[in-house]
C-alpha cells in the first residue's frame, strides 16, 4: 500500500481548529479507499513557538520538512508577533525555500455558496488562478536607510526573472491547455514599467507556443472591476506575486467567502514539498470558539488528492462541499449556520462517503 508522509503545521488561531479537520477527513478518505494511507507528522511551529524560542521554526526546520511528501498549513499570525517576522519566517520561507513557485487558487462558486453580487449563477464564477509564488514584489528584498532620521528612505525591490516568469506563465498555459479553457494575464504594464512590461513581453513569447489558447492580457485595476462586474470573462488566470494576494482575495468574496477558500503551493516538478492551505489566516477574533469553517481547509485536502493524483477524491470532496451547501446542513456561522466546526465536518463526511 502506497504511504504518503504529510507535515502537518497548524499554526496559530483557527489553523490547529482547521488541521485537524482537514486530517480527519484524509484518515476517512484512505480508510475507504484502501489504496493508500497517511503518516501525519505535526510540528508545533507557530507564533507560540516563536514566543517561546524566539523563532518560529527550528533553524533545521526546512531541512525537517523536505522528507515529507506534502505540508498541510493552517494559518500564521498571531497579535503579540509582528506579521512580517512570522509570515515571513515561516510560511513564505516554506513557500520560497521549497521552490513552491506556483500558487493555485480555485475561485469557483458552488451551488449554495454566498454571492454578494446580484444576478450572477454559479457557472458565471469558475476561475483558477495561478499565482506566481517565488518572487515578485515579495522577494523581501529592499533597504531601509538613514532610519529615523528625516532623510529616511525605504526601498521594497520586485523582483521578476525571466526563469521565474516564463515557468509560472508556462504552466498556466499548459493548464488552459489542458482544460481547453482561456488564459487571461493580469500586469500593470501601463505604470510598473519594468517588471510589468517585462511581464506582458514573456506572456507574448511564450504565448507562441499555444496558438490553441485563447488568451486576454488586462491591467490589474480594471481586472479587478470586471472580477466584480462581469466574472464569466474569467477561467485561468496568470498573475503576479501580489497582484495575485489582493485578486484572490476578492476571488473569495464572490465566491462563498474565505471561509471556502483554499490555494496550493506547488513545486510541479516534486523535488520539494508542496504545501496546501486554507488563504483565511488565523481569524484570531474567532479562535478557540469552535466556530471555524473547516471547509476551506478540506477544499485544500481537494487539492492535495488532484497533486497526488487521486483526481477522482478531489472531485468528490468539491461536489460534497457543493452538496452540503445546497442543503444549507451543518454550516458554520459564516455561511449562515449554527454548526460547530466539527459538525461541519461530520456532515459534510456523510456526504463524501454517502453515508
Ligand atoms: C495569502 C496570505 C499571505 C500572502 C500572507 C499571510 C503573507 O495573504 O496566502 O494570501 O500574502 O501570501
Ligand atoms: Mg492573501
């Protein structure tokens, strides 16, 4: 039987409530299908280990996780550590350090799913962004002079190589072509006039090798008015580091809120880790209470199953989330419900496994 080893890194606030959730929905998963089983490892990496010893993962900590075959992460942050000390050290170390250079976000909204806008089916929204995930304006590189001094001067470098353009971009194209689906690159070529007309070039280039593609190129503010306004436009989607952060996170509210969505950071050629997570965050105002919806963190299991090639069960939890949504049972307070996070998972159990 194949064994797959899964780190399991919880986090702070609701990402341990999440984790385990998503756990036990992978323990049913290998128990019914009986061709494979998980070894869960779990690390105790967090904002609580950080106040402990004073850094959020051990320093042999990346080196700890290559050996697994895939991360699970719930959430990072925590009041009490800076943002940028604990998501840098630990979640887009992960991310950076694994070469986890692809960051797909499905931006699809189920049958029973909360959609603020107004005549919009859910057809109309079913989008997969790819983001790109090394580098771009979050490659953490920049200066800070002359500190607190009048003459201070901050510098935030983007940071857009030809190698780590042309992959991200190469691998949405191979997806629309696969899906037979259009591609639509979001830059800002009009004002960034390095990295972004640099990124419109790349998209061209390698556009040559996919004649069969139907592509669109927009600029990232209008993208996100037409996002709102007119959705269906929209299937993969390539863009930037941050563009693709603020995008996706206006994905989730068209699309049943955060409390459903999920990304995998992906290294496609598996010489590291992948890493799947729920996008929501820590959410420390509803931490402890039990109330977190655990299905953003179980649509990222979705993922994980397609990466481990078990399209099949990624298929099934999706239309089990969709089933669960329809029938408005066992929710979360955020779709609506009174359920408790465990509840949520036991129902939507039954619907995966037609118990
Ligand atoms: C996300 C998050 C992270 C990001 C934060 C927590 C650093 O917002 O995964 O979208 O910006 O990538
Ligand atoms: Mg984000």
């Amino acid at each position: 039987m194949k064994k797959y080893k899964i780190a399991v890194i919880p986090g702070d606030g609701i990402g341990p409530e999440v984790m385990r959730e998503s756990v036990r929905v992978l323990e049913q998963i290998a128990a019914t299908d009986g061709r494979f089983c998980f070894d869960f490892t779990w690390f105790p990496w967090g904002c609580e280990y950080y106040l402990k010893n004073g850094e959020m993962m051990p320093a042999d900590g990346i080196q700890t996780l290559s050996s697994f075959d895939a991360i699970l992460l719930g959430a990072v942050g925590y009041p009490g550590v800076p943002d940028h000390v604990s998501l840098r050290d630990l979640l887009i170390r992960i991310r950076h350090d694994f070469d986890e250079y692809i960051n797909l976000r499905p931006v699809k909204l189920l049958h029973g799913a909360i959609c603020p806008l107004e005549g919009v089916r859910p057809e109309d929204i079913d989008m997969i962004f790819v983001r790109e995930n090394s580098e771009g304006e979050y490659s953490g590189q920049g200066a800070w002079l002359y500190k607190d001094t009048p003459q201070e001067v901050v510098i935030q470098d983007s940071v857009f190589s030809r190698k780590g353009t042309e992959r991200v971009i190469r691998y949405a194209y191979e997806l629309a072509r696969k899906e037979k689906k259009t591609l639509t690159s979001i830059s800002k070529g009009n004002a960034l006039n390095y990295s972004m007309v640099f990124w419109d070039q790349i998209f061209k280039e390698v556009g040559r090798e996919y004649p069969d593609v139907e592509t669109h190129s927009l600029l990232v503010d209008a993208a996100s008015m037409f996002m709102v306004k007119d959705p269906k436009r929209f299937q993969v989607v390539v863009t930037s580091n941050l563009f693709g952060d603020i995008l996706t996170d206006l994905g989730a509210a068209i699309a049943g809120g955060m409390g459903l969505a999920a990304g995998a950071n992906l290294n496609p050629e598996k010489a590291f880790p992948s890493m799947f997570e729920p996008i929501h965050g820590s959410a420390p105002d509803i931490a402890g209470k039990g109330i977190a919806n655990p299905l953003a963190s179980i649509w990222a299991v979705s993922q994980l199953m397609d990466f481990l090639g078990y399209e099949e069960w990624g298929e099934r939890i999706i239309q089990a989330i969709e089933k669960q949504l329809v029938a408005k049972e066992g929710l979360t307070p955020d779709q609506g419900g009174t359920a408790s996070t465990e509840e949520c998972t036991e129902t939507l159990l039954r619907y995966l496994l037609n118990k």
